[in-house]
C-alpha cells in the first residue's frame, strides 16, 4: 500500500464528499471510491459510512484516519529532514500547546539571533496529553508547555521560560465579580468548571493535587472539551474557572473577571523540554543560546 490511498482516505474525511476529495488531489471521484475500497478490503472493513451527507468515517474509519494523520505527517517531516540534510539546514522541530507557550518562545528567541547561529525553526501546536509523548517518540526535536506534562518524565530535562499563578475566573452575575481576590475558602465553596483531562493532560491531575495541598477538595461539577465551552460556564453558570494568568485569551472585561487566590498551590511553569543525553548539533546549540 502506498500513503496516496491514505491521504485520499483522509481528504475524504475531512472533506465529507467523494466529489471534493476527487478535486482537491485532482482525480476523478472514481478513482477515489477505488481507493477508498481497496484500503476498505486490505483492512477488511468497512471504513465509510455512505449513508449520510456529509459521509463519514465508521469507527474503524476514525481510527485509521488518527493514524494515517501522523503517518502522513511523519512522512512529511522525513522528507523535510532529507531536504534539510541536502541543503545544509539546521531545522528545529518544537511542538508548543497553547498560546502562550508560542509567545514565551517568541519572546526568547528575539533576544537572539538564530540567522547567525545557522538554525531553522519550524513550530506546530499539539494537544496538551501529548505533548511528552511526542517527544520521548522524538516526532518533535523539542518541546514547549507547562511544566505539569513533564513530571516524572525521566528521559526529559527542561530548561524554565515563565512561572506564574493561576488565576480564578468569575463572570459578571458571580457574587464574587466585585472582590478583588479570593481566600482558598471561597474558592472551594463554588462549583467549579475545568477543561478536560483529554484536552490538558497532567495538568487536570496536577489541579486536584494543588486542592489537596491547599486542603480541600474541588467541588469539579463540570468539565469541558474547549476554552469556549468553559467559557461559557463560567459567564452563565455561575462557576468558577481557572486560567494562568497573563492568558491572552482571558481578560478583565470580557464578561468576566480574573481574580488572584490567597495563599494558594496553583502556580505553573512554562519550560522549554528536550530528551536527555540529546546530542544533535544544532539541538544543542539551541539549548546553549536559550540558557543564555
């Protein structure tokens, strides 16, 4: 089997329509239904569900779209290795999670000047979960994120950027919008909203054991899939939220109002991840002008 069939089957998906998919690698719909029945009979089930407009892919099919994705992608930056290695270019892989993991990094890398140090930068966003796991499996020659998804990573060493606190989040019908902080009493006493442990990984656990140093347990009665749906909760709910502070995409006057906690655990540090013993050239070269 060649990745073609597999990026057929994965612009089908994504497109929901044979039609388009046919467009957009520039063959007919035809010979994307045959590939999409070979791949069907080499795997000897069924992959598409034909019956719905958009069609789209049985559970199987989701599975096998998962791992073509990074198969695919995998192949992409082999490629991008060997051109690299022919032209003589020094490519730093980082994959980073959030907003303000790719501005920490901005922010460090304008002090220097990566020109004259011949290195190549190429960064793409990953779900928070996986983050460690891309790098022990080195898809990524480096890593950006809190530093929560590290802990007891042992074959990964990080180097600190930015450490802060988190933040509680109320929104304007909140009896506690018009505090200006809250004690670790108050906040416990609230029903809380967080983002899932499939979107932030350790983070979620690392949350529940800061409750337990502060001496409570978190009344969680919600969790949610994305930052717009926790959001939400917060603004029209009545829940509290929790947010790092300095967060781009949370501000005061936005409907809702960040609130310092008293005395609390909930701090984080955003770091810059790498595998020990990590002996690449240009990798280490890159570590020595971020340590300074």
């Amino acid at each position: 089997m060649n990745l073609e069939k597999l990026r057929y089957f994965v612009d089908l998906v994504q497109t929901g329509s044979f039609t388009k998919a046919g467009k957009k690698n520039y063959v007919s719909q035809v010979s994307i239904t045959q590939q999409i029945h070979f791949l069907e009979e080499h795997f000897e089930c069924q992959l598409i569900d034909r019956t719905t407009i958009p069609v789209t892919p049985t559970e199987a099919g989701k599975i096998l779209y998962q791992e073509s994705l990074q198969l695919l992608q995998q192949y992409q930056q082999l490629n991008q290795r060997l051109v690299d290695y022919n032209e003589g270019q020094n490519r730093i892989r980082i994959e980073y999670t959030s907003i303000m993991d790719i501005q920490q990094l901005s922010q460090v890398i304008h002090k220097h000047d990566l020109k004259k140090a011949d290195i190549v930068l190429d960064v793409e966003k990953v779900p928070l979960k996986g983050v460690a796991e891309n790098l022990r499996n080195h898809r990524y020659d480096l890593a950006i994120s809190f530093d929560s998804e590290f802990f007891e990573e042992e074959g990964i060493r990080t180097i600190p950027l930015y450490h802060g606190n988190y933040l509680a989040v109320v929104g304007k019908g909140h009896a506690y919008f018009e505090k200006e902080s809250l004690t670790i009493d108050q906040l416990y006493s609230q029903p809380i909203v967080m983002l899932a442990p499939e979107m932030i990984g350790k983070s979620y656990y690392l949350m529940l054991e800061n409750a337990l140093k502060d001496g409570y347990a978190p009344n969680i009665i919600k969790v949610a899939s994305d930052i717009e749906t926790e959001l939400f909760m917060i603004q029209n709910n009545n829940m509290i939220g929790f947010f790092p502070e300095n967060y781009p995409l949370v501000n005061n006057g936005d409907g809702v109002k960040l609130l310092p906690i008293e005395h609390s655990h909930h701090q984080f540090s955003i770091v810059l991840a790498y595998r020990k013993g990590e002996n690449k050239p240009s990798i280490k070269r890159f570590l020595g002008i971020i340590r300074g």
